[in-house]
C-alpha cells in the first residue's frame, strides 16, 4: 500500500481520538469554564464509564445493541449521580477554593482508582460492539487512462469507528446548542460571567455548580462508553485520556467549548497520523511541546480571552 491510503488511514483513526478526545475535554472545559474548578479526577469518571459500559453489558441478557445502547445511557448518568455526590460532600465544604479542590480531586482520583480496582479487578475487559463491520475504503489514482478508482487490501475500516465519529459530531452540537439556546444553558452562562450577580438575582449557584461537575462527568463517563468497544475497559486508563485532555483545554483555552474542539481535532488527529507512522511516545512529546509554546506565546490559548 503507497503512503496516500496510509496517510487516509492514519486519518481515520485520528478522527476517532479527536471525537473521543473533544466530548471528554468539553466535559472538563464545562466544569473549569463555570466553576473555576480544575478536576484531576476527570480522567477517573472517563474510565467509571468505561467499566460502567462492562458492567452493563455484562448483566443484562440482550443482544449487542440493546445492551450497547443501555450502557450509554445508564453510565453516564451513574458517573454523573456520583458527581454530583462528590461535588456536594467535598467541593461545596471547600467553598470551591482553587487549590484546595485541586488537592480535593487529586485525594478523588485515587479513591476511585483503588475503589474500581477492587471491585473491578486490574484485568483490561473487553465490551462488544454493537456492530462491526469492515468497510472497504476506495482510494483515487492517476493512471494512463485518467482518474481511478480502486480498492487499496488493507485500506478499511469498521463501521463502528465511523459512529463514534458521528456520534461525537452530533454530541457536541447538542451541548453546544444546549448552552446557547436553552434556559439552563443561559443560567450557567451567567454564572460563568459573574456568580455573584449570578447570586443577587436569585440563581442558586451552588446547585448549578453541582450540576454542571455532574455534566463534565457524564461527558467524560459518555467518551469512555463509546470508546470502550475499541480500547478494553481498564482501571488505569483515566491517566493518558485526563493528560491530552488538559493538553487540548489548555491550548484550546480554558472554559472556551469551541476552543475545546478546535484543539481536540488538532491533538486528535496529529496523534493519529503521528502514532501509525512513527511511534505514539512521539506523539506524546509533540504534544506538550506545542503546550509548552502555547503557553509560552498564548497563555489564554487559542480561544481563550486573556483577563484584565
């Protein structure tokens, strides 16, 4: 196979990081956007809603998709409750102070790790796919008779890949039109803005708080459902998700969804293409280079609005 149906390749599963990446790194965008709240534990509910998917699959008694469909909706409200539960036993009594919930995630992070170790066990487990289907990709080529098309052995993907994707796509737009056309949305909004005023006109805004780390943990529990079927359900794998997470808020810039996405595509797709053709360390080291000269030349990052 020549190097142009390797590239598409590397592409394709780039698109799929870059769909996966963007709905969990909106999740943490979400809480910090509002909150001012730096989660260290975000990582830990994307790899809940991966276990979450594991456990559901592996109770109920359906066939693939009913058990596939029931885990993307039971998961994420699981992790969400769960949350919001923490949000309301440990940040609230913290006055979301930003080092002390930092501190307070962290101490999170590894009660939830060793809690999913011992229930779970420390086995990577696998969830099935809903549907699998190899598609054969079409690659386009210049010959002596002009523009061809032919198929490419090896050049494929599987149809599930593809409804990541659009999931994801559809996902995201749904949030994005939730926060800007809805009343909820116009509510955190304006406790984004300013949550003191927020507080004058009658906003409740520690139940807004609540809500919206319960939001951010659903995204991510939503990503680790829908990336489960590919990587196994494992209880460290929140580690690697929850660093190029702050890699793409941060050059996508703090509390900025749009930013968010702009960058997980960025990071998404660059990981991809970088990872099939040399190594993923690679990617990797790319990665917090670009951070690092983000930070250096853009501290608010690409969308970020620098404060006065």
């Amino acid at each position: 196979m020549e190097f142009g149906p390797y590239l598409l390749l590397a592409c394709l599963e780039g698109a799929v990081l870059a769909a996966v990446l963007a709905l969990m790194a909106s999740g943490l965008s979400l809480v910090f956007g509002v909150m001012r709240v730096v989660n260290v534990a975000h990582g830990e509910f994307y790899m809940l809603g991966a276990v979450m998917a594991w456990v559901v699959t592996s109770v109920l008694g359906g066939g693939a998709v009913i058990n596939f469909v029931a885990a993307l909706i039971l998961a994420p409200l699981i992790v969400g409750a769960l949350a919001v539960l923490a949000d309301v036993t440990i940040l609230k009594r913290l006055s979301y102070d930003p080092e002390r919930t930092i501190v307070a995630t962290i101490g999170l992070l590894y009660i939830i790790q060793q809690l999913a170790l011992m229930g779970y066990g420390p086995e990577a487990r696998p969830v099935a796919p809903p549907f699998n289907s190899r598609i054969a990709l079409p690659w386009v080529e210049w010959g002596e008779g002009g523009i061809g098309l032919y198929f490419p052995w090896g050049l494929s993907t599987t149809s599930y890949k593809l409804f990541v994707i659009v999931a994801a796509v559809v996902l995201l737009a749904a949030l994005r039109l939730f926060m800007t056309r809805s009343r909820a949305g116009l509510i955190m909004r304006a406790t984004q803005a300013d949550g003191e005023m927020a507080t004058a006109f009658g906003i409740p805004v520690e139940r807004v708080y609540a809500l919206v780390f319960g939001a951010g943990a659903a995204l991510a529990a939503l990503a680790g459902v829908l990336i489960v079927p590919i990587q196994q359900a494992h209880y460290l794998m929140g580690g690697d998700a929850l660093l190029l997470s702050f890699i793409v808020v941060i050059i996508g810039g703090l509390g900025s969804l749009a930013g968010t996405v702009v960058a997980a595509v960025l990071i998404g797709m660059s990981d991809g293409i970088i990872s099939v053709f040399f190594t993923p360390t690679l990617a990797k080291i790319i990665a917090t280079l670009l951070v690092a000269l983000v930070l250096v030349f853009r501290p608010q990052g690409l969308f970020g609005v620098r404060e006065r």
